[in-house]
C-alpha cells in the first residue's frame, strides 16, 4: 500500500480517506469542566492532563506518558496557564482567584488536573460572568462544559470559541425554572388540544351536573355539594393520572402506547354509558380514578415525546403535571357554572344532556375502532 | 432531528396489560401522594457531582498517555504543501484511533489558513473532515468545486470518490452511481468497480453486484493491492447485506492488513453479535473500549454472557455519552442509539436518535437500528418512513429481519 508509485500513492490516500464517512466512532471530543458554585464563591477548574500538555511541556522525559511526578512538577505552570484563561467578573470588575486546592480527578476519558478557588470579586459582591478561553486556538471542538450552582438550582452550559463567556447569574440561563414553566405551559396546551382528555372530562363531570333529588330530601341538592362532588370526582382523576404518568415518564412502568390510546378512547364510551346505565355505579369519582390511570400513561407519551433524555425530568414532569391540572382546572371554573345553569332547564337534561352523551359515545367508539387497528 | 420530531413514539410492551383497575391500590389516596412524592425525589444525573480532586497521587503513577502526532505549535505551516501533509496526519490519526480531538486540531489549522492560500487538495481535505464531523453539505460544497474548476486528475478523482461515498452513505444513490461511473472512466479499477457494486448493491441488484464484482476481483488477481483490499471490503458489505458467511473472511482479510480500519472491524463485530457469536465479538473489541461504536458492542455481547465487566463499562459508556449530552453535539447518535435500545432499554429514546441519525446517514447499520427501535418502541409511523424508503430503494438486507 505504501508503494512510491504515483498512481498507487494516489490510491493510499484513497484509501485513507475514503472510509471516513460511514464510521460513527470517535474517544471523546476535548472538554474542561467548570463548576461555578455562586453562593461559595467558588470555582472547580478540570482540564484533561492532555490536553494540558498540548500547551506545555509536560512530558520532561518524553517517554509520550505523563506521570504524578511530571504533572506535580509543573503545577505551577498548569495554573497559571489555567488563571490567564479564566476570568470571572462581578458588576464592579474582575474577581480574584486564590487556589484552595490543586490535584488531579477523572472523568469519563482518564484523568485531568482539578484546582479550586476561591472567588474574591469587587466590594464582597456576587460573580457575574465567567470567561474562557483555554485551548480555543488550538482545538476547534474544544468546549468548557459549565456547572452554575447557586443555591440549589443547577444550571449547565457550555462555552465554545464562538461562545467564550457564561452569565451565572440566576434567571439568565434557562435552568430548573425555565424547564418547569415550559413544561407546564405544554401540559395545559396538551390538555386542551388533546380532545380526548376534554370529552372524558365531560363525561365525568355531567352527573354532578345533574344531580337529582337524593330519596328523603325536600328538592335537588345546591351548588354546594355539586361542588363537593365535583371535587371529588378531579381529584381522583388527578391523583391516578399523576401516579401513571410519573410510573411512566420515570421508565418504572412501559405500556404500549396503541393499546393505551385504545382504552382511553374506551374509558370515554364507557363512561357516557354509565352516565345513562350506571354499571359502575353511581361513585363517578371511582370510575374518575380508574379510567385517570390510564389516560395518564396517555399524558406519559406526549412527556415522552418533550423530553427524550432530558436531564431534569422530574422537574419537567411536575410541570408537566401541574400544567394538565391547571389546564383542567381552567375547563372547569369556565365549563361547570354553565352547565350548573343549563341545568335549571329540563331541555338540558331531556335533550342535551342525552345529545352530548351519544355524540361523545359515538366519536369515542369511531376512535376505539381506529386506534385498535393500528395495533 | 426532523423525522422524529413529530411522530409520536410508543413504548415497549413489557407483557402488562392495560390496568383498568388496580383494587389493592384503590382508595388510598394518601398514600399515592406519598408514592407521588418519592417518585420526584427520583435521583435523576443532572452532570453528576464530580469525582474528589486527589491531592495525593503516588509520583510513579501513570496517568495519561501521549499521541504523537499533535500540532507542537500553533504556527502555521510553511506551505500548502505542509499543510496538506500536516492535516492529512490528522485526519488519519483521527481515523484510526477514532479520537475526535485530531478533528479539532485539524479544522483549527484549516481556520487559521487563509482562503486565498487554499488549494485543490486542501479543499479535498477540508471536505472529508467536514463529512467525518458530518457537516455534509460542506463537504458537497468543497468537492462540487473540485470537481468544476480544477484541472489536477489526482485531485479530481479523490473528490469524485469522497463525494460518490457521501452519497452512498446519505442513501442517494443516484447520485452516488452517476459519481461512481464517472469514476470508472476516469479511473478504471477494482476501486471504482466497487464503488458501482456497493451502490448496485444498495438499490436492489445485491446478489449481480456481488457476483461481478467478486469475478472482477478474480481477474485483477493483484492480492496485495490496495484495489483489492478496497473491493474485498466491499464484498464483505454486500455479503452481509445477503446473509452470506463469506463476508467474515472477507473483513477478517481486510483487518489483517490494516488492523486500524474502525469502519471494517464495528461491521465485522456487528456481523459476529448478529449470528450469536459473541467471543468473536469479546476478542475483536479488545482493548478498542475508547471507540464508542465498538464498546456498545462489546458490552451488549458482555451482557449477552454475564460478563462480570458488564456493569463497569455500561457505566463508562453512559457517564461518556453524557459528557457529550452535556456539550449539546451528540456525534455519534447510533452508538447512542444503540446502547439506549439494547442496554438502557429505553426504545422511545433511541428511536428518536436512529431516527435523527437516519436524516443524515443511511448505511444498512443504520436502517438496521432505525427499524428494532421503531418496532421496538411500536412506532407505526416511523417503521412505515423506513420501510417506504426501503420500497423506493429496491434495497433489502439479511439485517433487517423484521421485514418480510
């Protein structure tokens, strides 16, 4: 392969080029890490031992190895080469750096250099931003991977030769609180276009809407326990979808989605029916549960579907969660005054009320049909 | 992540049945709020706490080992020509170690270089980093130039190749054929013969491309050319692609001679995982962990046998993908994919990465992964988006038992 020949040099660097394309493969890309702790005024600085040694010579023997005796006696080097590429900055200007501690530590591809310090920025103020410039000119792909801790939010970013300064200031970066906010606002949007959920909503919450006259008493029940009952009837759905829903988006329980769009489309029919034939009972809240339970693996694949790996899941699934709930809840001060309205006419129960059941029951079973095809 | 982003993804079957009732969980409402909280608390690795810094290391310790071939300076080199020569060592120290900081070193001196110094052969380079990072309409772009305005036949057909490639890789092969029959009469050959084959192969005719290409391989008889090893990997690929067994000594033939092709050796380590062979597997990732194709295979066949190592390299695997989480540029989606499917068992997670990694790169391990998760996580969507692509291709493969 390695013939002088013009025609078969030409086809060794073919050769060495050509498969370079089709394998994923790859050790690491270089990364430093730096872990910002703005309530300590502190900072972690890891840097890979070599990629250190691109910048100084650290191997004195030049045996290509890197021993504890080479990488101690350069200590002094490592950090001022790690000190001129750093800066943090507060409001008033630069902050100083004072190591506290200086060793090595691993991460996932061997070992680097780890220095603490302690942050002393302008008039006791807090960092503000931190600066980066280390390896850049050497290493296009080289990136500082950025842990913000302040408090107890933790926040990630990463700086780049395009990107060489980080805000650590809370609120900035999107953290816990932006993933929560967005992750609610995509559970009350899920719940209202998620036409299933609404109509299974409807069907629950018509008895209370109806409530008639319970044998001994004088007339048909108030608002009061209408109330009460209704109460009771979205908590329990609530609790049920929130327990699946968590069981689900944690990996702890996996159901097919197919089978589970199926019976939800199920639930909808079958809860209508029992409006007019009570085969469960007349405890709507039971069948609230129930049925809640599944519709909350329901709410687990659209979750699923958001995050994807996402790191703070347990952050996105409580917003998530308290999206569909603020969602509902919204459906239910706008929709349940009216239909506790509609029903001081007897055309609401007579002819409505039966109208909405059918044509729910009726789209539900079309959709049981459609979706148990599919499996 | 385009195919994915829409279709909504299912889930495993885990043999439960859709609970309509749980009875015993009836009625205790408290205690689920319990269970609700405990499941928040759920620890979940945001970038993990880092590893104690070890003031106290022993002086004799080894503690990193050096590659050679690394820029000693940030001076520019003196001419095109060293240049040329310095980032072509990268990229082939990139290439057979799989270690993508020599990609880093090498487009850093490609951003120092100035436009009006480069060269057709620069540019050829510039073009293949560009695809190994996946960049591939850069790459298009500096080999489409090549390939219209320069007047060095060497130059010429290394474009033509890299470019011809590419398309295969993405699944266009119409364009890869049209690039590989200018080759053949540009430069006739064994390389260009398989450059057809691997592309005929692809589009349906995988058995004639095999034959010819393995009676053109017969007639050149020159065995120790670099033709030759190019086309008996090719037939190694179609082989495969057929179910033949033939295709482990045709890898095996190109491993002997160059132990660092990482592309020959993931397909062959592939091929031994697919038929139960899982020592082979064990023996042909030794001591190749670093590679992130190769250790999620050699720990799916660690698992396959109970290996006691499992668990240790699962972990150094996923603390590696999630540095690379971190970083926000996952480069190896298959890998990831993969060790997500067969090793996390999170099918909905690695259809969504095998489904992003298909937009861009089609080689049948690829489709192979993008069709076990779609089935795996019941995607309907998704598996009928491969299938069709797979209609319109003519394109069938013995690793896609799924498929009728």
């Amino acid at each position: 392969m390695s013939r002088s020949a013009p025609c078969m040099r030409l086809i060794a660097a073919v050769l060495l080029m050509f498969p370079l394309a089709t394998p994923a493969l790859a050790h690491k890309a270089s990364d430093s890490f730096l872990y910002v702790d703005t309530g300590q005024s502190e900072l972690r600085i890891d840097v890979a031992l070599r990629d250190l040694a691109l910048l100084m010579p650290l191997d004195r023997n030049g045996d290509q190895q890197l021993s504890g005796r080479e990488v101690r006696a350069q200590r002094a080097v490592i950090t001022r080469t790690l000190e001129e590429a750093v800066t943090v900055a507060s409001a008033s200007g630069s902050c100083s750096l004072t190591g506290t501690d200086w060793g090595i530590s691993t991460h996932s591809d061997g070992h680097y250099s780890a220095a603490r310090y302690r942050l002393g920025c302008p008039n006791g103020e807090a960092p503000q931003t931190l600066s980066y410039t280390l390896l850049f000119d050497r290493d296009s792909l080289h990136r500082g991977l950025v842990r913000i801790d302040s408090g107890d939010r933790h926040t990630l970013a990463v700086l780049s030769p395009a990107e060489r300064t980080v805000n650590l200031l809370p609120g900035t970066a999107p953290g816990a609180w932006g993933i929560f906010t967005t992750f609610l606002y995509e559970g009350v949007i899920h719940l209202l276009i998620g036409l299933d959920h609404i109509l299974f909503l409807l069907v629950l919450v018509l008895p209370a809407s109806l409530m008639s006259a319970s044998p001994g008493s004088t007339g048909p029940p108030g608002l009061r326990p209408r109330l009460i009952q209704l109460a009771g009837i979205v908590t329990a759905f609530t609790l049920a979808h929130s327990v699946t829903l968590a069981l689900a988006a944690l990996g702890i329980v996996r159901l097919p989605v197919a089978w589970i769009e199926t019976v939800i489309a199920l639930s909808i029919a079958l809860a209508a029916l029992n409006v007019v034939w009570p085969v469960f009972g007349r405890k709507t809240w039971r069948l609230a549960f129930a049925f809640g339970l599944v519709h909350g693996f329901g709410f687990a694949s659209v979750l699923g579907d958001l995050t994807g790996g996402e790191a703070n899941l347990a952050v996105a699934l409580a917003g998530f969660n308290l999206g569909v709930e603020v969602g509902q809840l919204g459906l239910l001060v706008l929709g349940f005054p009216m239909l506790y309205l509609l029903a001081r006419f007897r055309l609401y129960q007579r002819a409505l009320v039966p109208a909405v059941l059918a044509g729910v029951g009726g789209i539900s079973l079309l959709w049981v049909i459609e979706r148990a095809a599919s499996i | 992540m385009t195919c994915c982003g829409n279709a909504s993804l299912r889930r495993i079957h885990t043999g439960l049945s859709p609970a309509l009732f749980f009875p015993a969980l009836r009625g205790r409402a408290f205690s689920f709020w319990i269970g609700l909280v405990s499941l928040m608390a759920w620890p979940i690795p945001v970038a993990a706490a880092p590893a104690p810094i070890q003031t106290n290391f022993a002086d004799e310790a080894i503690l990193a080992r050096l590659p050679d071939a690394v820029p000693r300076s940030t001076r520019l080199p003196p001419s095109a020509a060293a240049m040329a020569e310095e980032v072509q060592a990268l990229i082939d120290q990139a290439r057979g170690s799989g270690d993508p900081r020599f990609l880093g070193y090498a487009e850093r001196r490609f951003q120092q270089w100035p436009d009006d110094a480069m060269t057709d052969r620069l540019r050829v380079l510039r073009a293949t980093l560009a695809q190994s990072l996946h960049r591939f309409d850069e790459a298009r772009q500096d080999l489409a130039e090549v390939l219209n305005r320069s007047a060095d036949r060497r130059q010429r057909i290394q474009a033509r190749l890299t470019l011809a490639n590419l398309e295969t890789v993405q699944g266009r092969y119409h364009q890869a054929r049209a690039h590989c029959q200018r080759l053949s009469t540009e430069f006739p050959g064994l390389i260009a013969a398989s450059c057809l084959a691997q592309v005929d192969a692809r589009s349906g005719a995988t058995r004639a491309a095999y034959d010819r290409l393995a009676n053109q391989l017969a007639a050149a008889g020159n065995t120790g050319s670099a033709g030759y090893l190019w086309a008996r990997g090719t037939l190694g690929d179609i082989a495969a692609q057929l179910g033949l067994a033939s295709a482990e000594a045709h890898w095996q033939a190109v491993l002997a001679s160059s132990p660092t092709d990482l592309y020959t050796r993931t397909q062959l380590a592939d091929w031994y995982l697919r038929n139960g062979q899982v020592q082979s597997v064990m023996a042909l990732t030794l001591g190749y962990e670093q590679v992130d194709a190769l250790a999620v295979l050699r720990v799916i066949a660690m698992r396959r046998t109970g290996h006691p190592d499992q668990d240790g390299l699962a972990n150094r695997i996923r603390e590696r993908f999630e540095e690379a989480q971190w970083r926000g540029a996952l480069l190896h989606k298959r890998d990831f994919a993969r060790f997500q499917l067969a090793i996390e068992e999170r099918p909905d997670i690695a259809l969504r990465h095998a489904m992003a990694n298909w937009e861009t790169q089609r080689e049948p391990l690829d489709t192979a992964l993008a069709l076990r998760a779609a089935i795996a996580a019941d995607d309907q969507a998704a598996v009928r988006t491969l299938r069709n692509w797979l209609e319109q291709t003519g394109q069938s493969d013995a690793r896609y038992p799924e498929l009728p």
